[in-house]
C-alpha cells in the first residue's frame, strides 16, 4: 500500500527523531537535512535504510546525495512507491 505525502513526512519525522533525538515537529518538509536538522552524513545513511524498511522502497546511495531537504525525501518515496 502507497503511503500519502503526509503519511511519509510523519514517517520521516519518527525515523529523524529515533535518530536524532530532534522533536518531530522540528522535522518540516521545507528543512535542510544538513542545514536546518543539523544531520551528518553517517545520521543520514541510518535515516535511509530506516526509510527504506518503513516505506518498502529502495534509495540508492547516489541518490541520497539529492535528498537535501525534508520534502525532497517525501517527493522521493511517494514516487519510489509508485515504480
């Protein structure tokens, strides 16, 4: 079953903060992984593999380099989960 865009921003914002320790509401879809959530490169690797298995879908390393905000890694699955 395709998860809705609210459905994976509510996802990602559980997964950031097991990760993190970041509130989920501190997770919003225009926020920089990097910039705003202060999320290294390491955090980052956990937060795709744990999106992966929660969403059912596969994020290649190469691609992970264009998920620089909240919203691009929603954009992402929500389309990952249609292919």
């Amino acid at each position: 079953m395709a998860h809705s865009e609210a459905d994976v921003l509510a996802g990602l914002a559980e997964i950031v903060n097991e990760e993190t320790g970041l509130e989920t509401s501190a997770v919003e879809a225009s926020k920089s992984f990097t910039d705003d959530l202060d999320i290294d490169s390491i955090s980052m690797m956990t937060i795709v593999v744990n999106a992966e298995k929660k969403f059912g879908v596969k994020i290649p390393d190469d691609d992970v380099k264009d998920l620089v905000t909240v919203q691009d890694a929603v954009d992402y699955i929500v389309k990952a989960q249609q292919a």
